[in-house]
C-alpha cells in the first residue's frame, strides 16, 4: 500500500515551491504573533538549509514518508524543533494547491518562453526566405499561390495563440489558496492577504489575490485541466507543422530540406533521410491529448471536496510540461535549419491553374455575377483538360466562345506578380501585406 499510495517519486519536484510556501506560511504566522520571530527564523535557515540539499542531490527522500510535503517538515523538525509549529493553520490540502499554482505560475512562463523561441525561429526563416511563391493547399490539392511568409505566419498565429493560452493559465494560477486548510478554512487568526503578499499571489497593483471560497480552493482543479487544454492544444499545433514539413521534405515535393541533426537514416536503405524530429513532434500531440482525457476523466465525478483520487493530477501536468518544452526547442531547432529548395517551389507555383479564382475575378470586374462567373471558368478549366493545354495557353477565340465576358486580355490574369500585388487586404498574402505582417511580428518577438 506504501508503493501504492506514494506520491514523492514525482512531486519532489514541487520541493522549491514548498519550501516557499512553508516560508511564507511561517512568516504569517510570525505576523500575527501565532509564533515568535526567533522561531521563524530558525524556520527558514532549516528550509533554506534543505533547498541546498535538494538542489545538490544530497537530500534523503523516503516512500514511507508519502509525499514532497512530510519528507520536507520531518527534515526540518529534526533539524529545528520550532518547526512543529510551522504546520499551524494548515492542511496538506491547502498546502499542495499552494504548491501547485506557484509551479503552474513558473511552469506557464517556462513554456511561453519556448514557444517564443519556436516563434522566433519563424519569423528568422520568413525574413530569410518568405519571398519564394508556393502554391497553398485545400484538401491537400493545389489551389492558390502564396508567399512561403504567408504560410509560415500562419504556422506563427497558431503559435501566438498558444503562448497566449499558457498566460492566461498563468494568470487563472495567479490567487493564493493558502488558509482554505483541509476545508473549512481555520478558527486560529491568520493574515491570508499577507501570506499571499509574500508568495506574489497579487494583482498588477500589487493588491493580493486571495481564494474566495475555502471548498472549492481545496477542490479545485480547473488549473490543471486548463494547463494540459493549452498543452494539448499546442501539441495539435506541432503535430499539423510537422506534418506540412514532412510533406514539403518528401521526393514529391522537396520544397525543403530539413536539417540533418533533426532526421536519421534508414537502418536498411542508405538513400533514406527521415524526418523524425517532425514525426515525432506528430505523435507527441497523442500523449498530450491523453494527459488532457486523463484529468478530465479523473475530475468528472468528484463530490466536494478532497478526494484522494486528485493525488493522480500531477503525473499528467508535469508530462505535459515536460513534453511541450521539449516539443518546442526541437520544433524551433527543426525550423532554424531548414533549407528552401527554390527551384522545386518554383516549379509547382507555375501551374496557371493556380491562378483560376483570379480568372473568375477578373470576369467580376467586367460585371459578371460570380456564380456565373464560377461556371465560365470552369468551362475553359474543362476546355483546357480536352485539349490538353495549360490553362493559359488557350486560343483566345476558344477561350471566348465559352463566355462572352472574356477579353482580349484575358491571359494577363497569369502573371504571379499581378496576382500577389492585388492580395491587398488585411490578412492576405500580398507582399504589402507581408512587409506589414513581417514588421509586425519583428516587434511583438523583439519585446
């Protein structure tokens, strides 16, 4: 039942984090004269004392001792017998809900700063080379061309929107639990806002942010499914880039070369380069939806308030951190060494019918109705496929016989560069738009 119902082989890691609480906690208690300076300050020489332990690898862990919490206040009390004290006005459950939203603090700012850097490896590959054309995709089909920036701002928003899931997280963290006690709070005085004060659980005035309800503060775990939600999310994210990238690298594509630290060969075939960072990047987007499943499952049907079952609400978020982090520096590592094959890109943007939608807008313009205009070029997409001709290649006479709102000057619809230029609005692919998305980003990353 010991090994059963351990927790410490993975809540050590929250050891930083309560020590800081304990200090806290023992300095509040200092504050409303439930123990004496002295005492608190021998408190906090023993915890400071065990931080170095457990920083240096010296410190003694036990299984019996069940958690990252009594194998912290035994220690101590062993070392200073005030530290009996120290555990007043105090449950575990108060306790680990400190604990846990000043490691969902640290953790949010720790990933933010990995997918910054993923995002930063973007936007120096857009720089360098977002000017070559490729053509984007529907239903892995060609269907418009577009700047290589545009598409990698794309990849850059969804990123952007994971940094900002993680901040709000931080953000929901941001509120001190300690004083809930096992439940019903304590009939001892306390100062909560000052406990909060000291462990910066304050508002951007510096105004502190207390829990509001005892219950709840012990039941809670919102936090953990919101972290792993936005690690999840992330994971998705990943896994869709990789999977852009793994097509792009592949013989039928090769618009790029992926770097040779981020692939390996084959262990048969000496021609093999495979792009395992990439493909791995896809299959940990599974791992972080099943942390996610896990600790929705586990939470749906808790009464109030502290059941044990929520001790397994640490092994998923700690994956899940883990494996964002990770998943980051490789996707940003992954992005900083890839080649662009402008040739191949080159190649594939020149299929005219690329340019088809274009053909229909230049019919709208000429005060065609777009549903006819819609079918107009498909006649001549039609009439392009029976003679076997690209699609601006056409007799003009042929291409005029299929509508009569066609021009002359039909045909000057294919031209790249006219097609780019007139993508002017916000959000487009347009090279005014990519100076504008370019400089944008170059600001937002630069802060």
């Amino acid at each position: 039942m010991q090994t059963f119902s351990e927790s410490v082989s993975f809540d050590k890691r929250l050891a930083p984090f309560d020590i800081a609480g304990s200090k806290a906690h023992s300095a509040m208690l200092a504050h409303v004269g439930l123990i004496t300076a002295k005492e608190r300050d021998a408190i906090h020489a023993g915890l400071d004392a065990i931080l170095a332990d457990v920083n240096a690898g010296k410190f003694a862990w036990s299984l019996q001792l069940e958690d990252v919490h009594m194998n912290i206040e035994q220690a101590l009390t062993q070392r200073v017998p005030a530290a009996a004290k120290l555990h007043t006005a105090r449950s575990r459950n108060d306790q680990v809900a400190t604990d846990m939203r000043l490691w969902f603090k640290w953790a949010c700012g720790e990933a933010q700063l990995r997918i910054r850097a993923a995002q930063r490896a973007l936007l120096a590959l857009a720089v360098r080379d977002g000017g070559v054309l490729i053509p984007g995709y529907t239903h892995l089909q060609r269907a418009q061309p577009v700047f290589l920036a545009h598409h990698l701002f794309a990849w850059m928003e969804m990123l952007d929107r994971d940094y900002s899931r993680f901040v709000s997280v931080a953000n929901h963290a941001n509120w001190c639990p300690l004083g809930a006690g096992a439940i019903a709070g304590t009939t001892l005085r306390i100062d909560r806002e000052f406990t909060a004060v000291q462990l910066g659980f304050v508002d951007e005035k510096g105004r502190p942010r207390v829990t509001q309800n005892s219950m709840d503060t012990v039941a809670d775990r919102d936090l953990f499914l919101e972290f792993a939600a936005a690690g999840a999310i992330f994971g998705i994210h990943a896994s869709r880039i990789a999977e852009d990238l793994i097509l792009w690298s592949s013989a039928e594509f090769k618009f790029i070369e992926l770097p040779d630290a981020f692939c390996t060969g084959s262990s048969l075939m000496p021609q093999k380069k495979n792009p395992d960072s990439c493909e791995l990047l896809r299959g940990k987007s599974g791992r972080l939806v099943g942390n996610l499943s896990a600790l929705l499952t586990m939470v749906k049907g808790l009464p109030l308030t502290y059941n044990r079952d929520l001790q397994e609400d640490k092994p998923p978020v700690f994956d899940t951190f883990d494996t964002v982090s990770i998943s980051a520096e490789v996707l940003a590592g992954t992005l900083a060494g890839i080649t662009i094959n402008p040739a191949k890109c080159a190649a594939a943007v020149s299929d005219p019918a690329l340019l088809a939608t274009d053909l229909a807008d230049y019919l709208v313009e000429r005060g065609v109705p777009f549903r006819e205009a819609h079918h107009a070029v498909g006649a001549v997409v039609k009439l392009a496929e029976v003679q076997g001709k690209p699609l601006n290649q056409l007799a003009t006479a042929d291409v005029k016989k299929c509508h009569a709102g066609y021009g002359d000057d039909w045909a000057t619809v294919f031209d790249l560069k006219r097609a780019m230029a007139k993508r002017r609005g916000t959000g487009m692919p347009g090279p005014a738009q990519i100076k504008k998305q370019t400089a944008r980003w170059t600001k937002l990353l630069a802060e």
